[in-house]
C-alpha cells in the first residue's frame, strides 16, 4: 500500500515543556508516555499503546476496566471525567489510601 507511513503506535512532537522519560503528555487530544527526554523545542517520541504505571489522584479507589482520564493540570490520572481528557483503562485495581499514588492505565490509542 502506497500511502502507509508508519503502524502509529508512536508519533513525533515538538516539546512545548521539558519532558522527561516516562512522563505522560497530552497534545492537543492526543496522549502518550514520552520514551525519553527532551527539552523545550526538541523532538520527542511518545508512545501511544501500552500498559503504564502512571501517577494518580491519591485516596481514588480504582477497579479493573475502569475508564481513566488524564488531569493536565495536575499531571496525574484520574478516574474523575469532568474537566479532564480520556486515555485509556484501569488494568489493575487499585486502593483508595492517600498513599496510592500509582496506577497501571491501558492506554486507549492517543486520539480521545
């Protein structure tokens, strides 16, 4: 097929911030997990598909298959829709303590 570029499970941006390796990135609506650093202007790789340990609203009790939404203002997910951007799936329950901080998130594709 001529007109295929590439399987889409990573896309190039254009770093607005400093990203760092792991760390979750929302463009436009688009969402993905940086596969490394960059500084503001430089290219970045951000993965689209995947299962990630990403932070999360502490005391936010999770179950499996929930759908999990990503807070850019507090850079973390969430399980709380209103104001926020959908990215995937809760793989794992998690409990709802202050100290759970961590959740593993399917990641839905990229486009919301």
């Amino acid at each position: 097929m001529k007109n295929f570029i590439a399987n889409g499970e990573t896309i190039n941006i254009t770093a607005a911030a400093v990203i760092a390796s792991g760390q979750g990135v929302l463009v436009g609506s688009i969402f993905g997990v940086a596969e490394g650093v960059a500084a503001i202007g430089e290219t970045a790789v951000i993965r689209l598909v995947g299962v990630f340990s990403l932070p999360k609203a502490p005391s936010q009790a999770w179950t499996v298959g929930q759908t999990i939404y990503w807070d850019a203002a507090a850079s973390r997910t969430t399980n709380v829709l209103t104001g926020n951007t959908r990215i995937g799936i809760a793989t794992q329950a998690v409990a709802g303590g202050a100290g759970d901080t961590t959740g593993i998130v399917r990641l839905n594709g990229g486009a919301t």
